[in-house]
C-alpha cells in the first residue's frame, strides 16, 4: 500500500482504527459517556481525513476502489450523517437500561461498510461493504434485546438480507461469467464490445437488483422496510433510512454510469417500474398508517422512488439532482427521527399519531421542528427538500421523462396528504386528561441538535447555490 | 430596493409579532396592524406619485440568487401589480382588525400566518422570475393552511385539507409547465433563465404552447376558482376565520387571476387565442352555475363563497376577451370583488360573534336590531348585485362591453348571470334582515371598531364605482395582450 492510497482511504482507515480502539476501551472499562465521546471524536477525526485525502483525487487503489470527489463528498455526507445520529443517540440508549457501550462499535461499523460502499468499484468491494454494513446492522437492529418487537426486527432483516445477499452474489457471477471482469469499467468495455446485453447478463443484472433494491427499499423488495423501522432503535432507524440506503445508492450510480446504463434500454425499462412501483406503493400505504416510524418506512421508498426518476432521466443534471436530493433526504430523514428521538421516553417511544397531539402548544420548538422537516420531504419551498424536488422535476423535463414526471407529481400530492396528516395532528387541540408517555422535560444536546438540522434545512433552501456548484463540479468528474 | 422592503416589512412584523405575543397580544396586533399600514402608505405613496406618463414599469430590482440555474430575485412593479398591492395592504390591514377581538387563542402565531400569507401574495404580484413565482405561490399555502386548519369553524381541517391538495396539485402541473418553458427556452436561444421578460416570446411550436399553457391554465383555474375546479372554495371559505376568508375570498382568488393576466396570456398569446372559446364557456358557466348554487345556499358564508365563483367567472370571460376595455373591467372586477365579497364576509362574521349561527334559516328581522350593520350590508350587497354607483356595477359593465366585441353569445349568458345575481344577493337581504324574526333580545349593533373596517370599504367601493378613471389609469399600465 503505497503513501497515496493510505491518505486517500484516510477516513476509512481511521474510522475503523478507531472501532478497534474503542473495543479495547470498552475492554479496559465498561463506561458509556467515554464510548460515547471517543466515537464521536473518531467520526471528527474521520471528517477531518477527508481534507488530506483531497490532495490525491482522482486516485485509484486497483482494482477494488477508486477515491475522487463524487466518493469523497459521499464519505463527508455519510460521516456527517453518522455524527448527527450519533450526537442523537447518547440520551435515547441512556435511558434504556441494556448494556449500551457495544453499540458504539457497531455504529461506526456499519458506517465503514457504507464508506467502502462509497469508494467502491468492483464486485468485490462493493460485496464486502454491503456485508460489513449489513452484519453490523444485524446486531444494531436487534440491540434493545428486551423488546419484543426489536428482536422480530432484527431476524427478520438477518433473514432477508442473507437472502438478498446470496441473490446479489449470483448475479455478479452470472455477469462475470460473461463478460471477466468484476471491475465496473471492466462491465462497461465489455459490454460495450458485444454491443448488446445477452440475457445471462440481463438476468445477472436483475438478480443484483434484487440484491440492491432490498437495501435501497425500492418495491417489490420493500417489506421489511415498516417492520424494521418500527422494530429498530430509533437512532438505527434513522441509519438505516439515510446511510444504509445512501451508500448502496451511490454504488448503483457509479456502477450505471461507468456500464453506461442508459444505452441498454432493458435496464432503464426494469428501474423505471421500479420507480413508478415505489412511489406509488410507498404513498399509497402511507396514506392509512397510525404509526409516524411506519409513514416514514413507507415514505422513504417513495423518495427512492423519486430518486429514481432523476437517476432515469439520463441527463448529467440527473445525477447532480439526486446528489443533492440525498444531501436534502438525509437532513430531513435525520431530523424527523431526531425529532421522535427527543420525544421518546424511556417507557416508550413515540411513535403513533396520537402523541403528537397537541404537540405545538406544549413544545412549540420541537413541533416547529418536526414540521420543518415534514415540509422538506413534501417539497415545500424554503426547505431543502423543495429544491432537491425540483432539481429532479428539472433533471426529468431535461430527460423529457414526461411520464415518470406525471406519476412524480401525482404521488407528490398523495405525500402531501399523510404528511400534513401528521402536522395537523400537532396543530390541534391537545385533548383534556389523556395519558401521555410523553416526556416533561427535553433533552438539550438533541434539541441543539435538531436547531443545527432546521438551519441547514433551510439555508439550503435558501441558498442552494454553494452546494450546488460543489456538486456540478464533482459530476462533471465522473461522467 | 422598496419593492424587497414590500415584501420584507410583513416577514419581520410576522415574527416579530410571534415574539411579541409571548409578552403581551396586544403588543402582537399592533405589530401587524403597524407593518400592513407602513406598506399601505408606501404602496399609497407610490400610487399617489407614480408619473402619469412614461415607461409601465415603476421599480425594477434585481440580483443574483441561484445563477446556477438562471435564477434571480427579481421584481418589479407595474400598473396591476401596484393596484393589487394597495389592495393587498388595504385588506390585509382589515384582516388584523377584524380579529381584533375574534381571534383569542394563539394571538401570535395567528399574526405570524397572517403576514407570511400577506408577504407571500406581495411576492407573487411583484415577481418577474417565474421560480419565484412558483415559490411564492407555495409559500402562501402553507401559513393560510394552518390559518384555516386551526382557527377554523367545525369543519376546519377537511376544509384546510382539501384546500391544500387542490392548489398544490395545481401548482406542480404550472411547475411543469415552468420547467418545461425553461428548457425549451434554453434549448432555442442558448440561455438557461427563469427570467419573465426573457421568456416572452420565446420560440416554439404551437402544439407544445398550448400543452404548456394548460399547466399554467390548471394552476389558475383552481386558484380563481372556475367550474370544475372550485370545490374547494366553500368548504375553506365557510370553515375559515373571518380574516382567513376576507383574505381568501379578496386575495388568494386574486392571485389565478393575476397570473392568467400576467403570465397565460403574454407568455402563449396564440395558445390562449386558441382556448379562448372554451375558457370564456367556463367562465360563463361559472357565473350562472356559481350563483345558482349560492342561491341554494343556506350557510351565510357558504353562499357568499358561491358569489365569488360566480364572480371570478367575469374575470374570465373578461381576460380572455383580449381588448383593453374587458382587461380593465378585469382589474376593476378584482378590486371591486375583494372589497364587496371581503365586506359581505366581515358581516357575516360580525353576525356570527353576535347570534352564533351562520344559518340564514335562523337569522330574519335583525334590521330593527342592527340597522347599521343592516344597511352596510345593503350597500355590498347592491354591489355584489352590480347597482350603478357602486364598483362592481363598472367593473361587469366593461366586462360585458370588451367581451361583446369578442364573443357574443358568451355575453349574452353572462348578462344573464346577473339577474342570477339578483336574485342571490336580494335573498341574503330577504332572509337575514328583512321578513320575521322571533328574536326578542336586543343585539349590540356595529361597535367602534367595526365601524371604522365598515366605512372603509364603504368608502372604497363607492369610490371604486363613482370616480373609477385613478384605478382606470393606473391599470393601463401593464401588458396587454390585445388582438
């Protein structure tokens, strides 16, 4: 391993270093608040490799990975995210009496599976990242032990996702079978020189959507999605909504862009009932559930859904579309669970409608919050989520992808109905007498938190355009 | 640098009056009542001073937002922005008056809502940037949703639902058609921009013109509202507070008409040339369908909402007539409908603080308990009815005139409309002022509040039908599209 690659993978070799400390710390002395600080120290100095790292890009470690700037803004946007969801989960796991100090070696695990994600361009690292992120998400899912329901959730995703797996691993050999080669560029040349796509690739690569669509929770592979999301721990909810997905997506980008997807008209055809599938049914059962972490579940693969519109359109704005979309999504998918953390109590969490009764009048701060958030994932203006809808609708008139962007639409008035179902719920009057879990007082590192959420939500939605050059820049690299 | 400050004044007063209530809500309705009145008199000032003669813009601003992608902060103010304004404040100020002492609860997130819809009504009429247009058209959704969704009557939050999907559903169609217009417009001249002037005239073909001019249309009609797309409107205009529907009835519909003027029509005149026939049929059948539903009616605010279907359907006849004569009765239609439909929802809110029931059944004979508040009433709804003297009277009589020289029989029908009106508006007399009443308590007639929002509008609506040439001029500043 030569000097360069070593600084280039610099803040996925300290985040891993930093697991290994931390279970000789746990080792040395079980103590929650020193986990919990030495982790997020290794997330910062994680961050702070990204800077050295940017020397060297565009820089290959052949054959496996590849460190430009569409991995490298990845790797921030994945160890924010981490941070945030860390930051938000001192309290939650606090107050719940299991041992709490071995989720802070799996948190950073599952974060480095989705790093490897991120920088990889080989089948084999991309099945080694979706392995360490799914074995690490095994015991996270599965970590309030106590709960019933937490246990179910956690078999369940063990179950499908070994399944999803052994699907992913047989198309990659189908797909090696024909053309030799593992390495995405590889894929691409070769196909390129048949000039078409025989039909063992073509099942390969259906068998690997299988295996990618499970993680993403596109349908048809989405039923795990509610189940695990109301089984899981709040703050692996929210990893499972943003990271999980958000690296397995940006593996699907790279890899449809270096096989050049859009020439093979069977691929597109196979994404796009995916996509129209996702919104529609991810909106449509949204439409009656009582329970915000199953809304959310099922209004995640609606923004897959979305997500893969811009990914069909085919044009470059397409994929700065989604970069931004996933910056946009992983604020806001990270704020409404922050927000049910905050307002979980140790008996129970909150997640059925009826605790957000009345919300407003009783924590307005926290209700301002939550609806900012709500507003961004249905697209309202002056939140990020607004502008990321319309970079996607932009990147879709672009493409003339007349019809997803009318199925686009009409699902985006279907999301609009269950998320203002939610924000009139806290809107009302709260009922007189009722028995709330909800707590009296609110923890204030997760509320500074939140704040520090709210403001970037709307000052990307205010001034996109810093974040917008970045990402047309990194684009143009990769295209 | 004014018109940013138009738009600003009531976003700071908005949370500054949230602020303020924590401390004191008389503190909170000062705040507003104080930024709509400095925006008023600014609007007035401009009104009173702007040169009779010269360019039709007034003020131009613009910067930079996102240049990414074309887009800017770009506005400015022409003949029907600055009439739009004035109405805007004016009614905006008689919002915060009239919940004065209706509005108890929440004092200062009420505000908060209340100027946000202001500013976001102020941004649509100053816009010349079609991405801020569709911005500031989606930020006026949601401070009225909560406007209606909690200060509402019984009905409030399917009102404020329904409400909600209609015009966004016709909002994302226009941003289609936004989108679309920009890359076509990129594709043909090499420029990528949101910018309204650049997009005049921009080549394509007629076919996709009219596609796109649907878009456009769909997201006005719903906000107008025209048959079919009105259902919304009795329900959130009958569930919302006072303030709510004055603001709703007198602005929000003004804004689909604002933008048939200011965008369907300059950005696809041969499109619109081509829909005219059947849009000017659309609106006649919402002039006489509107008011025969609204005589139907037995729920006050449920009949006036009706009236303001039957209305707008003027307007639409009238914009799509294409001669300066139907355009100013348009302009005068949309000032005089605010006002007088504005007023007529003032009184029946005053009515229902005093006997508790928008039921017109249960109400008769109360001009011998409230004679004041009676022959207010009398005077808007002579108005409504379109009594010579009186704006309305002006506004559907140019109408009328522009259109017959556009469509005959279109008029002829929408002259029929009003005798419809006639006979809704003598009802609403008839029933709640006139004919018996059992009641044998006295009620308080207008206080000295109310009195002051009454004569106000007393006043503009006469003004409005006796000296209308100020507005007459004034709207001639803008760009017609005439055939």
């Amino acid at each position: 391993m030569s000097f360069a690659d070593f600084i280039s993978l610099g803040p996925l070799i300290t985040l891993f270093t930093a697991v290994v400390i931390s279970m000789l710390l746990i080792a040395i002395r079980r103590n929650h608040r020193i986990t919990y600080a030495f982790s997020l120290l290794a997330y910062l100095m994680a961050l702070t490799a990204i800077i050295p790292a940017m020397l060297y890009i565009p820089h290959t470690v052949p054959p496996l990975l590849v460190v430009d700037e569409f991995s490298l803004f990845n790797t921030g946007l994945v160890l924010t995210s981490g941070f945030i969801i860390l930051l938000l989960s001192y309290n939650y796991f606090e107050e719940r009496e299991e041992r709490k100090e071995e989720y802070y070696l799996l948190l950073p695990l599952a974060t480095t599976g989705a790093l490897v994600l991120v920088v990889s361009r080989h089948f084999m690292s991309l099945f080694l990242g979706l392995e360490i992120l799914s074995i690490s998400l095994y015991g996270l899912i599965a970590y309030l032990r106590a709960r019933e329901r937490s246990d179910e959730a956690g078999i369940k995703y063990l179950i499908l996702a070994a399944l999803s797996s052994a699907f992913l691993l047989f198309g990659m050999a189908l797909v090696y079978a024909f053309t030799g080669h593992m390495d995405f560029p590889g894929i691409g040349a070769a196909l390129r020189q048949a000039g078409y796509i025989p039909v063992t690739v073509l099942a390969g690569f259906g068998m690997m959507l299988i295996g990618i669509g499970f993680k993403l929770g596109v349908v048809p592979f989405h039923m795990w999605a509610p189940d695990i999301y109301e089984g899981a721990p709040l703050p692996v909810s929210a990893f499972i909504a943003t990271i999980s997905k958000g690296g397995m997506l940006v593996v699907l980008i790279r890899f449809y862009v270096d096989i050049h997807g859009n020439d093979y008209s069977m691929i597109w055809w196979m994404l796009a009932i995916v996509a129209v599938a996702s919104m529609f049914v991810g909106n449509w059962l949204a439409l009656t559930q009582q329970n915000i972490k199953r809304i959310l579940a099922y209004s995640s693969i609606a923004h897959m859904g979305y997500i893969l519109v811009a990914f069909l359109s085919g044009v470059q704005t397409g994929l700065e579309a989604i970069s931004f979309y996933l910056v946009a999504y992983f604020i806001t998918s990270i704020g409404a669970f922050g927000v049910l953390i905050v307002m979980s109590s140790s008996v129970q969490d909150a997640e059925t409608l009826d605790d957000y009764r009345g919300m407003f009048w009783r924590y307005p701060w926290v209700a301002t919050v939550f609806t900012a958030m709500l507003l961004s994932l249905a697209g309202i203006p002056l939140t990020a989520g607004f502008i990321g809808k319309f970079y996607i609708v932009m990147a879709g008139v672009n493409g003339h992808m007349w019809f997803l962007l009318f199925m686009l639409v009409i699902n985006s008035v279907i999301g609009l109905y269950y998320y203002i179902r939610i924000i009139a719920m806290m809107f009302k009057t709260p009922a007189t007498g009722e028995v709330t879990y909800i707590k009296p007082s609110l923890p204030v590192a997760g509320n500074i938190t939140l704040m520090l959420l709210t403001l970037i939500l709307i000052g990307l939605g205010v001034y996109p355009t810093a974040m917008m050059q970045l990402i047309q820049q990194m684009m143009k690299m990769i295209v | 640098m004014i018109l940013l400050l138009l738009i600003t004044i009531p976003l700071a007063g908005g949370l500054l009056s949230w602020i303020a209530a924590a401390r004191n809500t008389l503190w909170s309705r000062y705040i507003a009542l104080a930024c709509l009145l400095t925006d008023l008199a600014i609007a007035g000032q401009i009104w009173a001073t702007h040169p009779a003669s010269g360019g039709r813009w007034l003020y131009q601003y613009k910067v930079d937002w996102v240049p990414h992608f074309g887009i800017s902060l770009n506005l400015a103010m022409d003949g029907l922005s600055l009439l739009m304004l004035v109405l805007t404040f004016f009614l905006g100020a008689l919002a915060v008056l009239i919940s004065w002492k209706e509005i108890n609860q929440r004092v200062g997130f009420f505000h908060f809502n209340l100027l946000f819809v202001l500013a976001g009504i102020t941004g649509v009429f100053l816009t010349m940037d079609l991405f801020l247009f569709y911005f500031f058209w989606e930020m006026m959704l949601i401070p009225m949703y909560f406007l209606i969704g909690i200060w509402g009557h019984e009905h409030r939050e399917y009102a404020a639902n329904k409400f909600f999907l209609f015009t966004q559903a016709g909002g994302l169609l226009m941003l289609l058609a936004i989108l679309a217009l920009y890359f076509i417009h990129g594709a043909n001249t090499g420029v990528y921009t949101y910018d309204y002037f650049s997009l005049l005239h921009t080549p394509m073909q007629q076919e996709t013109a009219r596609w796109l001019m649907l878009g456009f249309l769909i997201a006005f009609l719903v906000k107008l509202p025209a048959v079919p797309f009105h259902t919304w409107l009795p329900d959130a205009h009958t569930e919302a507070p006072t303030a709510g529907s004055v603001i709703l009835a007198g602005l929000l519909l003004k804004t689909g008409a604002y933008g048939i003027l200011r965008l369907v029509l300059p950005l696809f005149p041969e499109a619109s040339v081509y829909f005219a026939p059947w849009i000017m049929f659309l609106g006649v059948l919402g002039i006489i369908y509107g008011g025969m539903l609204a005589y139907a009616q037995t729920d006050l605010k449920r009949l006036i909402a009706y009236t303001s279907v039957s209305h707008m359907g003027f307007v639409l006849v009238g914009a799509f007539s294409f001669n300066v004569l139907a355009y100013e009765g348009v302009v005068m239609q949309m000032i005089a409908h605010g006002i007088s439909t504005g007023a007529l929802f003032i009184i029946a809110g005053a009515l229902y603080e005093r006997i508790h029931t928008r039921n017109i059944q249960e109400m008769g004979g109360l001009w011998s308990k409230m004679p004041v508040m009676g022959s207010a009433a009398m005077i808007f709804v002579m108005a409504s009815l379109g009594l010579p003297g009186l704006g309305n009277f002006v506004a559907e009589f140019l109408i009328l005139l522009g259109s017959w020289q556009a469509n005959r029989w279109i008029t002829i029908f929408a002259a029929i409309g009003l005798v419809v009106a006639t006979a809704y508006s003598l009802r609403i007399m008839q029933k709640v002022f006139f004919g018996p009443g059992d009641r044998q308590y006295a009620l308080p007639d207008l206080n000295k509040r109310e009195l002051v929002i009454i004569v106000a509008l007393v006043m503009a609506i006469l003004l409005l039908g006796l000296h209308p040439q100020p507005v007459l001029n004034t709207s001639q500043k803008t760009d017609y599209v005439v055939r």
